[in-house]
C-alpha cells in the first residue's frame, strides 16, 4: 500500500530521534558546530539515526507462494467462467506480496479481460484506470496518432445485461355472456385514463388476476388507482408502454415513479425498461447519489451497475464524499448484490485498497474492509480480508481485535499473520512469547526471510545480528537488516563500515528510507556533500518526501544542508555530470541533474537525461514523470515530439513511437530524433534489410549535433549493430571511438568484439578495465565471467550475487554446474534460494527441467504452471508443461 506505514511497536529496535525541528532552527553557519559536537559520542550519534522497524503489511504472503501459484493456474485451467475473475484476483494478490509491479498489472488486465459479468468488467476496469493514474498524457498522445486507448472508460451498462423475455406476456380476452370489455377506466382522482384491457393484463401476473381472474375488477368497467402512488401522466405512460413495449421521451422524475408502481405490481418489463432507461440517465457522481438509493430501494441491477460505474470512474476522489463512503460501508448482503451481482468481493478490494492508500487508520478503510469480510466466499478471500484488517486495527492501536483478526488469518493459514500476532505480542509485555512464536515457525515450515528478520526484534545483542543476517541470506530484498546493521555500526563509531553496509542494498534497491539513512550516516560524518547528493536524489525520486518520521521536509533538509557545500558555475555542473555519467554513477548523476535543474538549465534535455538513468536504476514510474516533464519543458516543437515519442515507445507503442520520431524529423533534423528512430526500428525488427537503416540512422545522428555523453551512447548502439552484422572491424572503431570520449560502457561491447575473434584474453581483460572504472559494476563482473575458466567465472557470478543478488543469472549457472557434477539436490537448491524472493520465469523453467531429469514430475508440472502464471504465453515453458503433464500419475 503506497501510504500503509509502520506502527509505533517495539521501541526497543528504534534508535532515539530528536525533534529535526530544533536541528532545522539552529542558525545558518553554525550545523558544523551542531554536527561536530553529534559526532563526539554514540548517544549524540543516535539524535540522528533512526532505525523503524518493519511493518506489518497488508498483503497476501503465503509461505510457499509457488505452491500457490499453481494451484491457481491448475484451477483456471478447469475452473468456470464466473470463477475466472477471482483467481486472477488472488494471482494478483500474490505478486503484490512479492512486490511485483508488472505482474500485478497484468494479473488485473487479465481479470478484466476474462470477466464474465458486466460487474467484474466494472471495478477490474476501474482498478486498472486506478492504477494508471497519472498516464492521462499517454492516452491524449495516441489520440493524435489516430489511436484510441479508453480501454477502461464508460461502458453502455444497459447493452451488457440480457434482455429478459416475459413469457406471460399474452393475450386472453375473457367474456360475461355476450359482452366483451376490451377497455378498462383508470381513474386517478378525477382524471380518467382508458387503457386497453389485455394489454395491461400481460404486464404481470397481479395485473391478469385483477383484470381476467375472479376479482370484482374483471367485471368493472372502472377501477380506482387513486391509492397506489402513480399520476394520471405515469399510468398514461404505462398504458402507452402496453401497447408499444417502448418508454420514449419520459423524464427521469416519471421514470423513477414509473419504476416502484412496476414493482409494487411485479411488472418485469416495465420495471426492466425503466431500470435501462433511468440507467442511461446517470451522467454525474450527484445523479449517481440520488438513483443508487432508488435502486437499491427497488432491486433495479441496471440501474445500481450504471451509478456503481459513475463512483469507480471517480476514485479515488468520489471516496472524499462521505455521501458515497455511506452508500459502500453499510450495504447489507443484498444491497451488495444489487450494487455489484457476484464481483462484491472484488469491489471491496478495491475500495479498501484505495482508502488504504489514503489514509490506513480511517474509519472508511476500516468499514470497507469489514464489508471485504463479509464479502468473502472461499478461505483464501477470508485469509486475506482478515489479515488486512488486523494490519489496520494494528495501525490505529486496536490491539485486541487486531489479535483476533490475526487469529483467525492464522486459523485460515496464513503464516505471515503470526508477525502480527507477535508484533501484539510484544506490545503487552510478552517479549519472549512473541521470540517463541517466531521460533515455532522457523523450525516448522521452509523458513523465509522475513520469519528471521520479525524474531531479530525480540533478542539482543549477537542473536539479534544472527537473525538479521539469517534474514539477509534468505531475502537480501529486505532493507531493515541492512538498515540496523548500518546504524549499530554508526553507533559504534566505525563510519566506513556503517556506509559499506548501507551501500549493499543501494546498490541494487533504491529505496527512499535507504537513502535517507544514508543521509543521516553522512550528516553526522560532516560529509555534506555526500548529504546533498543524497537528499537530492531523494527528492528526485518523492519530490514531497518527509523525513525524520514524516516531520521535516527533505527540500528544507536540502537548502540547509546546501549552504555547507560550495556553489557550481553551470560549467562545473556539466563537468560533474560527465564525470559521473563516465564513472557509471547513476546516482550520483542524478543529484547534479537535480541540481541543474534548480538553477534554470535548459530543463527539457536535463528531465529527459533523469528519465534515462531513472530506467537504468528500475524506477519506470517516475522515469515517467520526468519524460513527461521534458515535454512540458521542452525548448522548441522537435523536441517536444522526441520526449513524445520516448513516452509511447516506454509504454508499448513503438509504431507511434516510430511516427514521433519521424515527424520530429520532417521539422528538424536532429540527433535525439534519429537516435529515437533507430532504437525504435533495432527494438521492432533484426533482419538485414532493417540493420542497414538502424546504422544510417545512426550515423545521421552522429552527423548532428549534441554532446559527448549521448554520442558515446550511439557509437556503442551502432558498434552494437555493427557486431550483429558481422562486421567486427567497424565495430571495434565505433567502441574505441566512444571510449575516447569516455562513454565507459563501450568496453563491454569492444570485449565482445575480442571474444569473437577468439582473443578470450583480450575480452576479459577489456571487462576489467570496464569493472574498475563502473562504479555500479555487477553487470560487468556478469559479462567478464563468460571470458574466463570455471574457477574465475564462479568467483566473479559470487561477486554478482554479492554486489546485485536479484540478478539471476549467477544462480542459473551456479545450478547448471552443479547439475553437470550430479549434484541433483544441491543445483535444486540453488535455484530454491532465489525463487523464494523472487519470482522469476528462467529460475523456475530450470527447476522445473530439474524436478524432470529427477522424476518428480510432481514438482516439475507444479513449476511449469507457477511459470505459466508468470508468463501465460512462453513457448518453451508451454511445451515442458505440456510433456510434464503427459507424466502426471
């Protein structure tokens, strides 16, 4: 949850925090004084670190979540229809727990795409609007390449539900004797209105009795409905509607009025044709408001749908209405039923999911969830709706429905429950219950990381440090390890081993509270240099970031700490941001842009440059909002449509992305157009015919000009292209060329170039040079290890994994070794250590392959469809399923 945060609980692993109130307030010219009195002893070290302990978070975790996954990809493959939605929620549910953004999204779209009520296709299209927020400009980009992309938006909700067909619908003309009543006399008061007779008759069966049964009426001529709350013009309507089977022209006032008379007398299609016809009425969230109340009165579902689709188009806004909260947190079952048909479920998780990113301790996140509860039909829904409750009730220091909450999660089996049970545990005084409870765990299921890092909070000393580097070999995605390692080695007053330890999980997770420990480690070390770089990094990335637990500003931190470090000239700048960008410095390189930025460069070509290394350190979101502030900066119109056409390539569009460029083209000739289109065109298409255009191009790009950062950029792309054309020699110049200007990267492809002419040597010599001048440098001990002997390639894989275990390569090849040494157990295992905190395609295609060799078809076919899950449509996973699959027992 992007606003779910930490409880108060277990102050004994936080380090004591000031007020950063007092520090922001001491005089300009005297923090050196402040900070070199902080540095003189540990506790004055501790007015400036401050460790939080981890949350408890909100989401499915269950402890073998492969297991799992395939349970549900077996399900889908037999489930029905109307079951589809709800597994493709739970697989949701999963990658979120495992932090997987694109896997999220995609187990949405697949809900949505596979819905089987007109429900479902409501709030799976609104959570998916929902998610996209921001991307307003992508969809009006498209727009102007001719190309629609409201996938979510309204729908014609009447069009989606069936036409039902009254089979009572027929006319029986009953006689006295020789007479025939073919009319009949309505009086309203005094207002008469003549209605044919059989005609109202088939509108329901109550009518039929009254007109044709043993009713007095079917003998009167005149019959009074002066008592039955409808107007002369409403029963004038209706007689029409008899005749016709139309509503036509009828305001929404008389249709309303039409309705509850159709009800009141069980006439299915009038109450049907008011139902669409006041559906197709609802146009704001205020008539959303007025008409749910009436079809939640009158079980209209047309109805209820249309104004439901009114309120999802409008999270997370409409939610700030207390009017609507009131409509979703006190529906009864069937008022659920109305509302939302079979997908009640699915528009709890919803709306507890945006309340919670709004405010986690509100009273709405509260009833919502509640409803979440209620809503559930299957264990799994229940688990997880308890659990999310029990995480709230935590947050807003309800500690003993809390406990039950997680009770009864943990009752369901949901393990990861037992860390808020323990985290309860703690807060009433039972420390070493809670140390126990943990220790239960651990020792009765496959241990993950964070069962570890939940028991290091309730021992001391060295078995704390034990727990929390147990916690780090088992999921190094954990930041708090890290972040306590780092802090008790500050307070210790051992500064370069603090920085070291903090520095790991940067390394490869740029994560704000991260950066924000490392801020506090360099201001206490007067390193205000490094400080500034990190907080502008900071703001960067969270540009309304707090720190200090939420209480100061990072942009007031930053214009403090600024008045400590000399000012650059734009020169200075340029040649700090070269030297960084040569270094592979990414984040560093994204502290002087920041800085450039703030002294009124020109500002379209510096967010486009942020956007490019915010993509090289996996932060796609925000990448994203800096392309679209290049646009908004961007100094003349070919520049414009460049950041255009970078935006729709980044989201999947590359044909427009393609015509962007092109059209940049046609209005000015530049380098950043060509280089687009080349990328565009390499990316798209490999045949020779297209390899010939992408190397025009990007020549046409080198003839253009620009400066020395962006052109090494192309001489390696062209040297790329050259390599693949079997040109080696042209290649070798384009990256000798680029390392002249210091585009530090080429050395990998002038390694590759040698490593094709059989020069091994010369390759990994050239990454070695690439290894010492890379400051984030995992990637080229990647590379050099496919230059060198078994025995140098297995320690340079072992460095990868220590400077980027999410890489997953080294695990593959170390397994593979292994597999080749018949090592059967041991290659599994390998693989095993990675899959548990990451979920990833190549990692479980080859344990599955594995499990194959072994015989435990078993365990392949359960990989097979956990990879499956992650990616529906991989060929050769699809064919080892398939001949796993014909081995099942």
């Amino acid at each position: 949850m992007r606003a779910f945060l930490p409880s108060d609980s277990c102050k004994e692993t936080q380090l004591n925090a000031i007020n950063p109130q007092s520090w922001l307030q001491v005089e300009r010219g005297k923090i050196s004084k402040l900070s070199s009195s902080c540095t003189t002893t540990s506790s004055s070290i501790e007015s400036f670190i401050k460790v939080p302990e981890p949350p408890i978070v909100p989401f499915f975790k269950p402890v073998d979540y492969v297991e799992v996954l395939a349970q549900i990809h077996e399900e889908l493959e037999s489930c029905s229809l109307q079951e589809r939605s709800n597994l493709y929620l739970l697989q949701f549910q999963i990658f979120r727990g495992l932090g997987e953004t694109k896997l999220m999204r995609r187990s949405l779209r697949s809900a949505w795409q596979k819905a089987g009520t007109v429900h479902e296709r409501l709030v799976f299209g609104a959570w998916l609007k929902y998610e996209k927020q921001g991307e307003e400009l992508i969809v009006d980009l498209l727009a102007t390449c001719n190309k629609c992309a409201q996938e979510f938006g309204p729908m014609d909700v009447a069009s989606q539900f069936p036409v039902e067909v009254d089979g009572a619908s027929q006319e029986t003309v009953v006689t006295d004797g020789e007479k025939s009543l073919k009319n009949v006399n309505f009086w309203i008061g005094d207002e008469k209105i003549v209605c044919r007779r059989q005609k109202i008759a088939s509108l329901s069966a109550p009518f039929h009795a009254m007109l044709n049964g043993y009713f007095n009426e079917s003998l009167c001529e005149d019959i009074d409905l002066s008592e039955n709350n409808i107007s002369p013009l409403g029963l004038r309507t209706i007689s029409v509607f008899s005749v016709t089977g139309c509503l036509s022209d009828v305001p929404p006032d008389l249709l309303l009025e039409i309705l509850v008379f159709a009800n009141k007398f069980c006439c299915e299609r009038l109450k049907d044709a008011c139902d669409r016809k006041l559906a197709s009425s609802v146009c704001t969230k205020d008539d959303a408001m007025e008409l749910m109340e009436y079809a939640i009165e009158e079980n209209s579902p047309v109805l209820a749908a249309s104004c439901l689709q009114v309120f999802l188009h409008e999270l997370p806004d409409c939610l700030n209405d207390e009017r609507v909260v009131e409509i979703f947190s006190h529906a009864d079952r069937q008022q659920r039923l109305i509302m939302a048909g079979q997908a009640s479920f699915s528009l709890y998780c919803l709306l507890s999911e945006v309340a919670m990113n709004l405010d986690p301790r509100s009273d709405k996140t509260v009833c919502f969830l509640e409803q979440l509860i209620e809503s559930a039909e299957t264990d799994r829904q229940r688990l997880l709706a308890f659990h999310q409750l029990g995480c709230v009730r935590l947050l807003r220091k309800e500690y003993d429905e809390a406990e039950s909450l997680f009770e009864r999660a943990v009752g369901l089996g949901h393990v990861y429950s037992i860390a808020g049970l323990a985290r309860l545990g703690y807060i009433k005084g039972h420390k070493l219950w809670s140390y126990e409870k943990l220790s239960s765990v651990i020792s009765s299921v496959n241990p993950l990381g964070w069962m570890y890092q939940e028991r290091s909070l309730y021992c001391e000393g060295d078995k704390r440090w034990e727990d929390l580097e147990k916690a780090t070999e088992l999921d190094p995605t954990l930041t708090y390890p890290y972040m306590y390692r780092a802090a008790s080695l500050m307070m210790k007053q051992n500064v370069q081993a603090a920085l070291g330890e903090i520095n790991r999980v940067l390394g490869f997770k740029l994560a704000l509270e991260c950066l924000e420990l490392r801020f506090c480690l360099y201001l206490a070390n007067e390193d205000y240099k490094a400080a500034l770089c990190d907080v502008q990094v900071i703001l960067t990335l969270s540009p309304d970031y707090r720190m200090f637990e939420g209480r100061v500003a990072a942009s007031q931190l930053r214009t403090l700490v600024h008045e400590h470090v000399d000012n650059w000239t734009t020169a200075d700048c340029w040649m700090q941001l070269y030297d960084r960008w040569s270094s592979v410095d990414d984040i560093g390189s994204l502290s002087v842009i920041y800085q450039m930025l703030e002294s009124g460069e020109a500002k379209g070509v510096l967010y486009f440059r942020q956007s490019l290394l915010l993509l090289r350190l996996n932060c796609p979101d925000v990448a994203m909002r800096s392309l679209e502030l290049a646009c908004q900066h961007a100094s003349s119109e070919h520049e414009r449509l460049v950041y255009e056409g970078w935006i729709l390539y980044d989201t999947g569009h590359c044909e427009e992305g393609l015509r962007k460029a092109e059209e940049s083209i046609g209005t000015k000739r530049s380098f950043e157009a060509f280089f687009l289109k080349a990328y565009a065109l390499a990316d798209s298409s490999m045949d020779f015919a297209c390899s010939s255009t992408v190397i025009s191009l990007l020549e046409n790009a080198l003839k253009c000009p620009s400066d020395n950062l962006r052109k090494g950029q192309a001489l390696n792309n062209l040297g790329s292209v050259y390599v693949d054309c079997g040109k080696l020699y042209l290649a070798a110049d384009c990256y000798i060329n680029a390392l002249k200007i210091r585009h530090t990267r080429a050395h990998q492809g002038l390694a590759r170039v040698h490593f094709l002419r059989n020069d091994k040597a010369a390759a990994y010599e050239e990454m070695t040079k690439l290894i010492e001048k890379a400051k984030n440098n995992a990637s080229a001990y990647e590379k050099r290890s496919e230059y060198c002997d078994r025995d140098l390639t297995k320690a340079d894989l072992e460095m990868v994994t220590q400077l980027d275990p999410l890489r997953v390569y080294p695990y593959r090849y170390r397994a593979a070794v292994l597999m080749d040494s018949s090592k059967e157990k041991e290659a599994i295992a390998e693989l095993s250590r990675a899959i548990a905190f990451k979920a990833d395609l190549h990692l479980l295609h080859l344990r599955a392959a594995f499990h194959e060799h072994v015989g435990d078809v078993l365990a392949a076919l359960r990989d097979c469809r956990a990879a499956l899950s992650i990616d529906p449509n991989h060929q050769e996973m699809l064919e080892l399923h398939s001949r796993v699959n014909s081995h099942e027992p």
